[in-house]
C-alpha cells in the first residue's frame, strides 16, 4: 500500500496553484489542474502534485525568506545549473515578486565568472527568449 | 611581454581592499596584499591580483544590484557548486551585507530540493563550521 | 507565522528513524531524535526534520520500487555527484538492502566510462574507507 | 603508428552489436553497423567502435550485475547529468531488461529532491516524448 | 552612478573583435559590434562588451600559452560542461589556431572515458553539425 | 562466468606502468603493480588493471595527439570537475610532458571565467600543494 496514498495537503497545494497562476499565469495553473485531475483518476496524485504542493505551495510561502529572496535563488539556481524550464518559470516568478529585468541582467553579468561565461551566455539566451515571449 | 603588465585598475584593487577587510577580517585583506607584494616582485601581478580587483573591487560595486542581493547571488552559486572556499567567504559577505544566519540556514534548506540533499547537507556542515570559528 | 509550524507527519517520522536506526546504527539514529529535540526547542522542527520525514520515512518506503532498487539510484546519485556524506550514508543503507560488496565495487567500475575515472576514483576511496570503518 | 589498429575486440563487438539490436532496435545496431564500415574504411575503427565494444559488448555482459541493475544504474546516471541522447537509449534498454514504466517514473520522482526538481522535470519530458514514439 | 562606465578598454576590445573576425567571422565579429553600438546607446557598454574585451581582447592575447593551447584548454572546458554556443565559438577558434579536426575528434575521445560517453556523445554531435555548417 | 576474465592486454599493461613510473615515480607505478597482484590472485584482474591498462597503457600512448596535448586535455578536465587525486596525477604527468608550472597556472588563470573562479580557486590550491611536495 501507498504510504501517502490520499495524503496530498490540500491548503499547500490551493496554495500553489495560487502562486503559479499568479506569477506564471492561466494556462500554468490551469495545466496543474488538469494533470491533478488526471493523477487523481489513475492513482499518481500523490507523486505528480508533489512539485506544486511542497515547492509552490509550501516552500515559497515560508516567512524565513520574502517571495523576491526566493525568486532569486531559485533564479541563481537554475542558472548555474542551466535547467531550461525551470529557469523560464522562475524568471516569470522573478518578475512577478519585483525583481526588474535590470536586474536579472546583471543577475547573469555577476555569475559570469563564478559559474563560467558558457553557461551565463545560454541562460541570457533563453531569458531574452522569454522576455520577447512575453512582450509579444 | 604581457599585454595586461601593470594594467591593475588601482583604483578598484583598493575597493576590493577595503571590502575584504570588512567583510573577511583584517587577515584576509592582509593575506591579499602580501600576494599583491610578492606578485609585483615576480611580475605577475596582472594575474593574482585579479580576483580581488574584478570580483571583490569592480564587480560587488556596482550599482544594479545592491550588496545584500549580491551576496545572496554568491552564496547560492558556492552552494550549488558546493565550493568550500568561496562559499566559506561568501558566508561572511553575506552576513556583513545584511543576511541573517536564519536567513542563510533558510536559504540551504529552500535549495535542497532545487539542487539536492547531498549538496546543500555538505553546503551546512561547512557553514555551520564557519559559525563555530567565528563564535569561538 | 510559519505554515508547516507544528506540521511533522509523525508517522513518516517514525518509519524514517526507525529505518535509519537499522541501516546506519544507532548511533545515527540517536543524533536525529537530539537534532529533533534541539529543533522542537527553538522552533524549527520542520525544517530540520524534512529529510528525515520525507527522505528516510516517506520516499524510500514507497512500494513502486523495492529497498534494494531505491539505494541503488541513491547509490548511483551519490557517486555521479560526488557526495561524500550521503554516498557514505547510502553505502551503509545499499548494503543493508541486499546489495553486496561486491555489486557496489561492479557498480563504481561500470559508472567509470560513463561519468568519468576521476570521479569513480575518488567514490571508490570512500567506500573503501567505509567498508574499512565497518570492519574495524 | 597506431597501438590499437585492427585490434577491435570482434566478439565483444558482436555482442554489443546484438544488444543494441535487441533493446534499441534494427536502426539504431544497423547505424552503428554503418559506422563500423565507414570507420574500417577510413582507419578509424579503434576509435569509432569503442562504445559498442567496451560499453554494449563488454561492460553490460558483466556477470557481477544483471542487465535489469545495470539498466537502472545507466538511466540514474543520465538523468542526473541530463544527457538526452543516453538517456534515450538506456530508458530503452531499461524497459528491454524488464523495468516498467511505473518504475522508471518512480526512479524520476525518488531522484528529484536528490538531484534537484530542475533536472528530474527536464528528464521526465524526454523520457515521456520517448514513450509516445514508442507509443506512435 | 556606475563605477565603470566609460571604462571599456579599447585596446583589448579592438583586440577581441579582430580575433573574433578571424576566427568565427565577419558575421559574428559584426554582431558583436552591433550589440556594442547599441550598448553604448542604452549605458550598458561596461557589460554587454565585457566577453569581447576580457576574453577575446585580453586573455587569449597573453603570451604565457600560444592560441593553440588556449584553444584546447577552451575546447576541453566546453565539451566537459557540454555548453554548446561556447563550444560551437571555440571549435572554431581551435581550428583557426591550427588544431586539426582528427585532434579535435581524438580529443573528444580521449575525454570519453574521464567526463563520460553521454556528455561527449552529445559534444561530437555539436562538433559534426558545425564541421557540416563549416563545409555547406 | 567472466567474459573478460584473464583478458588484461599485457602490451598495454606493461605501457601503462612504464608511463606511470616515468610520470608518477616508482611509489606509484610500485602500487599499481601490487594491486595488479593482488587481483590476479582474487581474481578481479580485469577490473582493478582497466584504468593502468586503458588509460596509461592505451589513451595516452595513441599517435593522433602528442602526449604535452593529451597531459593538458587531462589537466583541464580535472580542473573543471575539480577531482583533486587525478588533478595531482595529471600535474605529474603534465610537468612529465614538458608543460611547465608557469604554463599550468596560467591554464588555471584563462579557465576561471569559463569554469568558476569557485573551482580555480580550489584547484590552484590542490596545484600548489602539489608543488610544495615536489619540492620537498
């Protein structure tokens, strides 16, 4: 038997799909709902809402740290390791917790030589990639 | 000849000076000038002064980002990387710029699913550690 | 106020100590419950509870893979990554699975080509020295 | 002159070429075929054949694990590197030596908080475009 | 106020831009240039011209290792953080020192077995487009 | 049973530990002959011989590249991954192979920006340790 079976916590996880739908917009959100809705029919709940449950629901509602602390080290995160998607979300979570586009720039600017020139160069590639998506 | 000979921005390598001595104590700053002595008696001070003039002395300078986003920055780059030196120095700048221990102890528990268990429990060991020397 | 304040699932608690007590000994196992009291004391039981809770109580007792299997990719993350306090950890857990010395030796020397000498090198000092501990 | 010309291990080869055949299909071990024509053609063959022989051929012929751990051992190692193209091929070979997709899921989300989210979610959207061409 | 503005060094720029014409040519040297026009425009010379005046400008011109080296030492770096844009600039940066494409080929073999078969595979598939590009 | 077993290419073998005596010193090669023996006896020959044998017997002796260009392809690997005991054996070989230690720290200097001054900073420690015990 599951463990966790049935044992999503409700309030994190109406918590972060709040979040992402206010920081990452309808169509996030709302694909969160579907898979939430398709997990609960084929018994993966517990495994597929863990991501929006425990880090949008959970972590970053945490008060030991603002919303905009954290969107930075996600940010700083994603950089450094050069994780596409994650990094596209969290720029917009970036953005919406008041960070300027200044400074993300120069985000990127100061890890250039403390995470190397060719990994800042393909993460100001997919950030510029998403400012234009998003101005489009 | 070396094109960069005797090139130090001297005006930055006294910023980055005076921001160690703050941040790192009297005997990191110390430590740097006696490698700037020794590196301008062999001639390669173009090289061993240069971290201390573009990381310590131009980049932290700069006016897009303010110190305590800075240090933030840095201190989750060591993290990610798990850096022992940086991120030992790192701590200190982050504490003199304004970070609290709570909000650094946070900030590895916030990375641990982001970058891994493994990481961010080495990342404390080395932290706590550097709380000891410096309460000792 | 904190969200998760007062939130441990003591359940997974227990099932985590208790398999820590049986793969790693107790030794470990009591520097957790110290760690846990410490934390309940100054409040921040759940934070330093997390891995405990969710690594060693809830994730590795889930039924779609075996114990075996589970300290396997544990095994695997660690020397990939080079941790040396979790691969430690791991090995000790790997063995109490079923894996063999034997099998742990194999897998360093099938890793090598894939994630490189260097690194399998360094894995393979560790384990060595681990297995040296256990047989003292 | 080259130490190794000529020197490809044919039966490791042969073996290599047959699990690849067996786990990855006709096209993938006809490819590698192709190459090894080209490559005996142009002097190359020592360097070219290599990872059929040492990787296909001979490492997982080992009998100190079966083809169902080694699996499991390669597809952790991809995942946490993110390496599409081998990932690709040992989810293959993976579901050829008996893992089911459940468990290869299950491996993704036990890896997550240990390699971080970033990396585990870019992976499971490779390995699910992976099981709708299987699919196709 | 900015700390460096104005501070562009033009010897190392003009430096950067003819190494980079030479190397990866007009079209790339061009679109450096234009990201300068434009830099100076909006007041971010200081960043935006930063990799082509400490990086083409300065460090490849040091007379401590000759182009050929630097280039290796370029080439080794990217393949083993597999970033591709960074590898794309130096394979031809490696070419125009005078490193051949069967050194270029035997050093993405040699890295196989110490960085691993998965980031090398993918490496030499960036090196085979951009030989293909290169003779189109 | 074994595919490999009693399967040490002795031409190769024998290279390997001239080259590691030539490079590393007699302790070294001294070791790894010992290991050898102790193999043969236990019976995990194949094993315990395959980086003397593929590596020093074999990669390094191949005519496409000459050993100085193979020994800095190591040593920048090592860097970058910072694996401190094949950085010390890749030193020793590179100091072999006619690099100098003006030449190894200026590799460590042009890699900082592109690998992390993080890392470089942690390897030219691991360098100059080196040297000391050279010295000595």
């Amino acid at each position: 038997m599951d463990e966790r079976d049935g044992d999503v916590n409700e309030e994190h996880f109406a918590a972060g799909i709040a979040l992402m739908r206010a920081a990452l917009g309808d169509a996030a959100a709302d694909a969160a709902l579907a898979r939430h809705a398709a997990a609960l029919a084929d018994g993966t709940a517990d495994r597929v809402d863990f991501a929006v449950e425990s880090a949008w629901g959970f972590m970053l509602h945490r008060p030991q740290l603002n919303l905009r602390d954290r969107a930075l080290i996600l940010l700083v995160n994603d950089i450094v390791q050069l994780r596409r998607d994650a990094l596209r979300d969290h720029v917009r979570l970036a953005l919406y917790a008041g960070l300027t586009r200044a400074e993300i720039d120069e985000t990127l600017f100061q890890l250039a030589p403390y995470c190397g020139f060719p990994t800042t160069r393909e993460a100001g590639t997919i950030v510029r990639e998403l400012y234009a998506e998003i101005d489009a």
